[in-house]
C-alpha cells in the first residue's frame, strides 16, 4: 500500500487524485494542515512498514522527519517528497526529495505539476488530454497564473 500525505488545498487535493489515478485502491490518502504534517508523518513513521512507500506533497517537513525518512529508507523503505515551496529547497539534499520552484521557461510549477511529471517519468501513469488540461488549471491557480512574483512564490 502507498500512503499518501498532501496538503490540504486545492493544489494538494490534486495530487490526491492524481496518485488515485497512478495507483487506484492501493493508496491511502490524508490531506493534513501544514501546521500538523509534522505530527502525522511522524505518527506514520513510527508503524510504516518498509514494503509501503510514503510519499509526501506540497508540503515541507521539520529536520527531525527528516532524518526519520532518512533511516526509513536505510532499513529499505522507499519515501519520495514533491514540493514546490523556495522554504523546502534545502530538502533536495535528499535523493528523495524533488522540490522545484519552476518548469523550463519561467514556467512555475504546482506540486500537482510536479507530481504528474514525476509519475508519467516513473510509468505509473499515463498522460492525457484531460489530465494535461486538469493540470494545467491547478498550476495557473495554485501560482497566481503562472505570473512569476515574489509573492505567488511564497504563497503558492
Ligand atoms: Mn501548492
């Protein structure tokens, strides 16, 4: 079983829906506040089993989870974060985070853009017309229309 962790906005939620679309009735999903990511990833952690990969996005996470996701993954666990916050950058030291600001061409990206690039990258899913469309919508959405400020970055 994947588990799956995203925020609870309307970016978040379609990550939801995309892992839904990759993985059908084997993922588990909770949208959580970033204000108790920390708390439920921790909670995850302490039971996971290595065979079930975790998957966190558009969401950051404290050093202490980190470091948790660091010996999961030692014991043979599989984890992967996708975020698009400049505050979870550092995360990148990690193989097993990917958190980008922006696509090529000044584009700037949603985790559900990210996402969707990632799993038709990994073969879990499929690209489509309608995806390609629903994706784009949450992008221009979640980063103000694409419009590259300062504040659609720390906002979006
Ligand atoms: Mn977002």
């Amino acid at each position: 079983m994947h588990y799956l962790y995203s925020h609870n906005d309307l970016d978040g939620v379609s990550c939801g829906i995309l892992a839904r679309l990759a993985f059908g009735s084997n993922v588990e999903i909770q949208y959580v506040s970033i204000q108790r990511l920390d708390q439920k990833i921790q909670q995850h952690l302490e039971t996971a089993k290595t065979t079930d990969p975790l998957w966190v996005t558009d969401l950051s996470m404290n050093s202490e989870n980190e470091e948790r996701i660091h010996t999961f993954i030692e014991l043979g666990g599989s984890a992967q974060l996708i975020d698009h916050h400049k505050t979870a950058l550092h995360l990148n030291d990690h193989s097993w985070a990917h958190v980008k600001i922006a696509h090529e061409e000044d584009k700037l990206a949603s985790a559900t853009s990210l996402l969707y690039d990632f799993l038709i990258k990994s073969d879990y899913l499929q690209r489509s017309q309608a995806l390609d469309e629903f994706v784009e919508l949450v992008r221009q959405w979640d980063t103000w229309n694409g419009i590259a400020t300062k504040t659609s970055v720390q906002n979006g």
